[in-house]
C-alpha cells in the first residue's frame, strides 16, 4: 500500500498534523536532493507517531532513527516496534517491518533505533558502513543540541535525511543541513488552536508558604493530577523532597541516588513513576525527555533555567492534552522563566503567520549573501580605486586575494594524515555551521574562502547579522601541515582532522636562530606545578632578553610564546617571528601583504628551518623541558584557567570571573561558582594526547554549563598536576627539573657563562693579601701589596693612570674593564667590598677569597660566604641615594690595612684623578669626591654595573663546567654551587647588574 493511501484510510485516527507531516516527507522523497527534511512538532503533537509512520510506511528496506538519549531510545524502541501501530492506531494488520535495537547494524533490511552516543563510540570504518548501508535515516533532536556525529553522516551518505525538531533554533539546523524547498513547521499556536496541546498558565511565587499553599489548593482540586519539580542540583532535589513529602506522596529521581528506595528516593525514573499514591516527583534533568506522564498538569520551576531549549523541554512534560485539565507552571524565578517562555511565543507566532517559508529559506547562507551583495553596484569605487564586486564562485584566487600578514600554525600529522580527507572534512565542518564555502586550488596550496554571519553583540533582543569572509591556505610540509585561517580556527589535537599536537616549540625556535645575531624580544611561559608564592604565568619584555642572566627560577615554568628578531652582520633586521607554543603559531612581525605564491615560499623556508634546527640559545632553554610519558601517580589537583574571558560571565545562579581557580580532584572536579557548582569528568585520551572535559553529576544537561567544558578543553586552560610533581599543560607533560638535572652543555648554563677561567688565580704561594707573619701582611710596601696576593693582580690596573705602562703589566683583569680610571681598596671593616673599580662607562664592586687547594674542584663551600657577602652588599650598587655611605667610608683615608699596621700601605686611593697612589688628607674630601664619582657613574644608565667575585685556589671553572654537564654523576657540592650561582644570577639580573665569577682553570 502506498504512503498516501494509508493515510487516506487511517485519517480518523491520526492528527491532522500528523497526516501533513508525513505528506510532506512524501513530497520531499520525490524529489533529488541532499538536504534534509525538516519536521517541527512541538512537544506533545505526536512526533514519535510521525517516526513510526514515516519508519514503516516509505519504501526505504533499512531504516536507521537516532536519538540523543537512552531514555529517548527505549520509548522509541517501544513505540515504533508496535505499540504505536497496534495500541494508539489500534492497526492489527499492517505488516510491520522489523525493529532492532543498536548493538548490530548487520541483521539485514529493518528498523534500526540507536542514539548519537551509541554511533560516537563506532570506529571509523563503522561509522562509514553506517553511511553507505541506509537508505532512510531519521533524527529525533527533541530539544537536543546537534551532535557532531550528524556532520560525518551527512557528509557522505546518499540515504534520505529526514530532521524532527521541536525547537526550530537557527543555529542548529545550519549543522542539520536542511532542504530550504522542503519542510514542515506546525507551531504551538497552531497546536493549540487545534486543541492538540494546552498553553500553560505561569504564576509566580513570592515566597515559600505561597508554594506550598499554590501546590496544595492545585493537587487537593483534582486528585488525579500530578506535580512535577524541576531543581538545579542534587541538594535542591533533597531540600524539596523534605519540604512538600508532608503534604503528598513524593518521589525523587537522580542518578546519585541511592538504589534502596528508601524515602522514595530513586536513581530511575520507572520505579519512581510506580510507587502508590504519587502526586510529585522531583528531578533535575530525569523527565525532561522520553518520559510521558498525561496526568502532569503542575510544573515547579525553582531556579531561572539556562536556556530557552531547555525551558520548553520542561514546560512539554505538562501541555499534554488530558482530560480538561489546565496545566500551570509555578515559576519562582522572579519573571525569568515567564520572560524567556514569552520569547519563545513571539518566535512561535511569527512562524503560525506565514514566516516559517521566510525562516527556512534563511537557513540559506547563500541566499542571504546574495541579498546581502545584490544590492551592491558590481562595480564601487573604494579605497582611492575602482573595484569590482565579490562573486565567490568567480575567483582567480593568484591574482585576486593577497595575505595581509602571515600568521601560520605548523601542525603535526598522524600516521594516517590524509590531505584530501583533511580538506573534505573542513569544508563539511564549515558548511555544517552555516558559512557559504568555495574550494579552489592555487599553486601548491589549498584554499578555502568561507562567508559567514555572526550576530551584533550590541544587542540583548535584536539580532542583527554581520557578514565577514575568511582565508584558509593548507600546505603540506615534511614536518607536518601548515594552516593559514584568518578565522582562527583550532587544528591542533584534532582528532577527526587526524592532526596531532602543534610542532613543539622546541622545533619552532630553531627561528630564534636563523642568524648569528638574535634578540630576544618577549616571552610568555606558565607555571607548573602549584603556583603560590610566585605567579602563575610570566610575561617578560626587554631590547634583548637573552643578555639577562637567566636563573633556574624558569625552569618551573613551560615556555608558551616567544617573540624574536634575527639580525645580520650590519645589526639590521633580517626577519622577526612571534611563536607560539600551544598553537603551533608562527607568525612574521617584519613582513606584510603576501601574495599567494610568496605565502608559499614562506611557509617552504619556515618548515625548512624547523626540520634543519638550530640552538635557540640559553635563555629558552632554561625553560621547563617536557617529559614522553602521562605519569602513572595519581592526580593531585587541577587549575582552571577562566583569565581569557572577557568580563565575569553569569552561569545560572552563579558568576565565573576572569581569574585562576585551583581545584582539588576527587574522583572528578567540582567547583563552586560563586553559587552555582559545576561538576566537570577528567579523561585522558591517547589517541589526542590530551586530557579532555566533559559534564558530569548535577551538570549533566545543563545547556548553560555546556560552554565551560568546551572552553576549559580549548588551548592552555587546563593544568593538571600530579602527586609525583608532573605537570600536564597543553597537551604536554612537565617534570621540574632543575638545568643540571638536564645534563645542559656548558654553553647553555648562565652560571658557566658567568665563570671566567684566570691563570693566575692558580697558584702555591698565592694569597687573598698577602702572607702574614705575626698577624701582619709583613711582605705588603707602601706602594704596593704582596706581590703574591690577588689583591696585588687587582692594583695592577691602577697602571692605566700612566699611559706608558704596557698592557701586559696591566694584569689579567684589565680587559675586563678597559679604561679603568677608579681603583680604591675599600676592605676591612663595614665594606662594600675589597675594591671599587670604575671607567666611564663600567662600576665594579670586587670580593675577593683565596683557598689553599693545589687542584681546587667546584664546591658551593668555597663560594658561599664571598657570594653571599657579594650578594648582602648589592645595594650599593643599586641605590640612588648618596647619603648612603657604606660603613667604613671614614677608613678610606687611612693606610691599609690600618694605620697602626708594621708594614701599611700609605693609601687606599690607588687610582684617583688621574694620579696613581693619590695619597688622602686628613679629612674625607678625597673620599667625598671618589665618592661623588661613584654615585654619579651608578646613576648613569650608560654605566654597566657589575659585581665581581674572585676566587683563588678554591674553585675551578673546568670542574664545575664538566661536573654540571652529566647531572648523573656530578657532585652534590657542584649541584649546590650551580645553584647558588644561579641564584645569585637571578637577584643581579633583577637590579640590572651583571654577575661575574672569576676563577681557578
């Protein structure tokens, strides 16, 4: 029997919307198309027996019905199977086919219920048998966002498509792909009118007493009425069950329920439904579909819910035709609910007066580009030329687009990368969401130009749509893809794009080194592990922030952006790149307007770069290292990254605000959201690599929740730190480890690259100052020190005071401060230092300390008390203040070491002036006037400031070089003294003062 004879013979016993809605499928199967048919049915007008109808009746031999949930899936199945057919039509003859449930799609010709959960766990190759072995397939979306599953069953199967909505929302049916010629839209008004559901009445409650005298006076009024209460949360589920269980026999459903039914408590929603005597029953999101319950005429709505969706998915349960009840809805959201439901009419009527075709027909990106453009004059004059009028289906794309600035991320492929695929599957991705798509291929590029609305952001009831056209340029690379989007689209860790994590950033900073000259002009790194006295994310900016002396202090944060420039030998700029980490972003800071073919060349000598290497330097190095493994201890604690969001965003009760949030993990994360709890599941995907957030507990279903999932597993968002001290951070595991720990060359340490090797702190007879005999240094002249002393190779730079002195008499630090004009020893007493040196354009503050070791090793024991007293005087060299003398200053006009000393040298001043042994009056104006020197040149941002340790016969530079480069087997007193060092690095570098060690070889 053919569909519309049947209809003819069984219009008694359908409704009249019904029998349209499957006269239209009729038509629409009729005709050759890809698109689906779109069927809208509110809540309550008889969508399930349109399913079966459609199901049983078309000529289609293998039928396959999706649905979002269980619940859905197991009325379906009862529905569709028979009871439809035999128990509402009462049809004992006609031949049904068969029905089966989802666990096999191989039982031959038949019906077929399954759930887009049930296709999203299918493999691939599965999922495509699904494509091809249908010839009819429907899908119940209910209420229910799209699934992304839908996207790949559409993208290739040739079977007919048919879509039953009940909430016709724009933005959905752009991924739904419906046929704007064929559609059947029957509105709540319309569905009213014809006496198929009831409209409800909305009162609003003041306050609790109110309620329960509201609940009472319904449920006392007909005894055969029920009430259901919609809460938010689980303790809202318990709350209301204590307050109203006095008055009826009440029922409570949530998963986290116990399975005792004690108290009428239940994690089911059927054992619920049977209990004697129930007039109320309580849940969250348990009825909110495939669940019929006729006698429901009450609705408690206790918190202003998320979303309009999910607002007549609620009110659906209660506007079922039974007997002449009217149904209400008790709502205590203050008007909300009753305001959104009000949205929801205006919308509904304008589709009951004629606007359905209008609405449709603007599911069509094209049509609205077309109206959009048609009234443009082809040919416009713009930006000081004539131009002509875009046509998207007409481009030359080599001659017409041209890349304002190339920003490029370089992706990882996967074993099974396919660039076709990849292509396919971006343009269904981008069709999917309403953009108007064009693919061409240009040279060795593919391009996608893409056209799609967004809506004003200005408007709160109004929408207005803002057209904007985007540039996708893909190219294959040895190391990976290379994407341009000035849409900013996310590629890395997409699974179903078969892209894996972005190219490391150790790779991509092989750009930090593309010339022998670079300047390290930003960088952006995150914390790992817990960050709580120290920030947890750093932003760094300098002229060249390789010149600071890095610390260990980066090695407890993974770099996540770098900006550098590349100089050549004339100190011009060769290229500049910003990097980013988490992207894969590589994008050119120098230059600008590409066309096609130069965007080519570009990214063929960016992947050429990353696949040769090159040594970023020790500064990026100095950053966290990533780790191969997940680590197997268990998870600690989670931090959740809300910075990005623009301004505190409202979350149903509850506010998310821009700013960190440490959570601990127990068996899931939950957290409170200034009043409203979000319960998020954590799961670890090897496939991606990546941890991934999902919904669970009291959030399941809360379409106002939905979005922090989704934001939360985008980009750097997530931390995850592990009990073994292990990081997670985008995509990437982190270890701390210190840079010994990392067997770093010698060339890459900052605390090796301050040591300097000298000769002459090596020997048996040398001296800090000179050999004592009777408590005197009986070997130190008026004019000069022990000659076996360091504090003598230090005086020797008072030679540059006579020109004639030959620069090998200058002694071996004299090319460490070229010019010196300023020599003063300062030891003994409250001392800034030994000695003060200075030129014009240097200030040296020195600390010397000499051991008794022939072959001195590198432990931090012989460094320790001259660094740090090194470090406690530092402030000399960083204050401004020049009444802040240091605390011997009144000694500096006296012999050294004292004037009461046997054998004194006559002066401190050992250069002053120009005068070599400037010997001081009686007073400090001598003193005043070094002084004043020392003050003048400090302030000077011309004049480097340095602090020198200097250190005989007690530590060696090739020791300590040779004994941090393999962390395995390196003294513990080496790992000490590198981190001493490095410390001492990082409080100079803080102050802007160079640290240098001068050492045994």
């Amino acid at each position: 029997m053919e569909i519309l004879e049947y209809l003819e013979s069984a219009k008694e016993k359908l409704r009249s919307c019904q029998l349209d809605a499957v006269r239209s499928f009729v038509s629409y199967a009729e005709e050759k198309t890809d698109r689906a048919l779109l069927i809208n049915l509110p809540t309550g007008a008889g969508k399930t027996g349109v399913i079966s109808l459609i199901a049983h009746l078309s000529k289609y031999s293998k039928v396959l019905i999706i649905c979002h949930r269980k619940a859905v899936k197991d009325q379906l199945l009862r529905e569709v199977s028979r009871k439809f057919f035999r128990s509402t039509i009462k049809d004992k003859e006609f031949e049904l086919k068969k029905t089966y449930r989802d666990s096999n799609f191989n039982q031959g010709d038949g019906i077929y219920i399954t759930s887009f959960q049930k296709l999203s766990t299918l493999e691939e190759e599965h999922l495509a048998d699904v494509q091809k072995t249908f010839d009819l397939i429907l899908v119940d979306e209910g209420h229910a966002e799209p699934s992304p599953v839908w996207r790949e069953i559409i993208r290739q199967s040739d079977a007919r498509k048919v879509v039953i909505t009940a909430t016709p929302y724009r933005n959905d049916l752009f991924e739904l792909n419906v046929s704007t010629d064929h559609f059947y839209v029957y509105t709540f008004k319309e569905a009213v009118d014809d006496d198929v559901v009831s409209a409800p009445i909305y009162e609003q409650i003041a306050n609790e007493t109110e309620l329960l005298e509201r609940i009472e006076q319904r449920l006392t009024a007909d005894s055969n009425l029920k009430c259901i209460v919609k809460c938010r949360s689980l303790d809202e589920i318990r709350r209301y069950h204590a307050l109203l269980s006095p008055l009826f026999v009440t029922a409570s459903v949530h998963d986290r329920l116990g399975t005792e039914h004690g108290n009428n408590e239940f994690a089911r929603v059927g054992p619920a439904l049977k209990v004697d005597g129930l007039r109320i029953i309580i849940h969250q999101h348990k009825l909110d579909e495939g669940v019929d319950i006729p006698e429901a005429k009450l609705l408690l709505l206790t918190y202003e819910l998320g979303s309009g969706r999910e607002l007549v998915q609620a009110v659906g349960r209660i506007v079922r035709k039974y007997e002449n009840s009217q149904p209400f809805v008790l709502d205590i959201s203050q008007g909300a609910n009753e305001g959104m439901w009000e949205g929801y009419r205006r919308f509904d009527d304008y589709l009951a007066a004629s606007g359905a075709a209008e609405f449709i027909k603007s599911l069509s990106t094209s049509y609205l580009i077309e109206s959009f453009l048609k009234n443009l004059p082809k040919y416009s004059y713009f930006d000081k030329r004539f131009k002509e009028r875009l046509d998207i289906n007409d481009l030359s794309p080599e001659n017409d687009i041209k890349i304002p600035y190339a920003s490029v991320c370089f992706i990882q492929k996967a074993e099974d990368f396919s660039l076709p695929l990849f292509i396919d599957r971006l343009y269904w991705n981008l069709h999917g969401s309403g953009a108007l798509v064009k693919n061409y291929k240009a040279l060795d590029l593919n391009i996608l130009i893409y056209i799609e609305f967004g809506s004003s952001n200005f408007f709160s009831q109004k929408i207005f749509f803002e057209p904007k056209l985007n540039v996708i340029a893909i190219k294959e690379i040895q190391s990976g893809i290379a994407i341009f989007d000035s849409g900013n689209g996310r590629y890395y860790n997409q699974e179903h794009f078969r892209l894996c994590n972005s190219i490391h950033i150790d790779k991509l900073t092989a750009l930090a080194a593309k010339t022998k000259i670079n300047q390290i002009k930003e960088t952006h790194a995150r914390a790992i592990g817990q960050a709580v006295r120290r920030p947890e994310s750093v932003a760094l900016k300098g002229r060249d922030l390789g010149d600071s002396q890095a610390n260990q202090s980066n090695s407890r944060y993974a770099l996540t952006m770098v900006k550098v420039d590349n100089l050549g030998l004339d100190g011009k700029k060769e290229s500049s790149f910003y990097i980013g980490a988490r992207s894969g972003r590589v994008a050119d800071q120098k230059e600008s307007n590409f066309t096609l073919q130069d965007l080519s060349q570009w990214i063929d000598e960016i992947g050429e770069t990353i696949e040769s290497g090159g040594s970023a330097g020790r500064l990026i190095k100095s950053y966290a290292q990533p780790i191969a493994n997940k680590p197997s201890s268990a998870i600690l604690s989670v931090l959740l990254d809300f910075t990005d969001l623009d301004q505190a965003t409202p979350v149903g009760l509850g506010t998310i605000f821009p700013d960190f949030s440490y959570v601990d993990y127990i068996n899931g994360i939950s957290f409170d959201a200034h009043g409203e709890q979000i319960e998020l599941a954590l799961s670890y995907s090897d496939e991606s690599s990546r941890f991934e957030i999902e919904l669970t507990g009291s959030s399941i279903g809360k379409d106002h929740h939905e979005w922090i999932a989704t934001y939360l597993s985008t980009g750097d968002r997530l931390k995850v730190l592990f009990e073994n001290g292990v990081t997670y951070l985008n995509g990437t595991f982190y270890k701390l480890a210190l840079p010994y720990e990392q067997g770093i060359a010698a060339e890459d340490s900052f605390a090796s690259n301050s040591i300097f090797a000298l000769n002459e702190l090596l020997g048996e007879h040398l001296r800090e100052k000179g050999e004592i005999l009777n408590n005197q240094y009986h070997r130190t002249t008026s004019d000069n020190f022990d000659t076996n002393s360091i504090f003598y190779l230090i005086d020797k730079l008072k030679g540059y005071g006579d020109p004639t002195t030959p620069l090998g008499d200058l002694g071996p630090f004299a090319k460490y401060i070229p010019g010196c004009d300023l020599v003063i020893c300062t030891d003994m007493g409250v001392e800034p230092g030994d000695f003060i040196l200075s030129s014009p354009d240097k200030l040296c503050f020195v600390h010397i300390k000499c051991g008794d070791a022939s072959a001195p090793q590198s432990s931090a024991g012989a460094i320790a008390e001259v660094g740090s007293q090194a470090i406690k005087n530092i402030h000399f060299l960083a204050s401004d203040d020049a009444d802040i003398k240091p605390g011997n200053f009144t000694s500096w006009r006296t012999a050294w070491p004292s004037d009461r000393a046997t054998f004194p040298l006559s002066t401190r001043f050992r250069l002053t002036e120009g005068v070599i042994n400037n010997h001081a009056p009686a007073d400090d104006s001598l003193s005043d006037r070094a002084w004043n020197l020392i003050c003048e040149r400090r302030k000077s941002i011309r004049c480097k400031k340095e602090i020198w340790v200097v250190m005989g016969n007690s530590f060696s530079a090739r020791h300590f070089t040779e004994s941090i480069g393999n962390p395995h087997t390196c003294p513990s007193a080496s790992i000490q003294a590198f981190q001493l060092i490095e410390n001492w690095l990082s409080t100079a570098d803080e102050l802007d003062i160079d640290f240098k060690v001068f050492a045994s070889p």
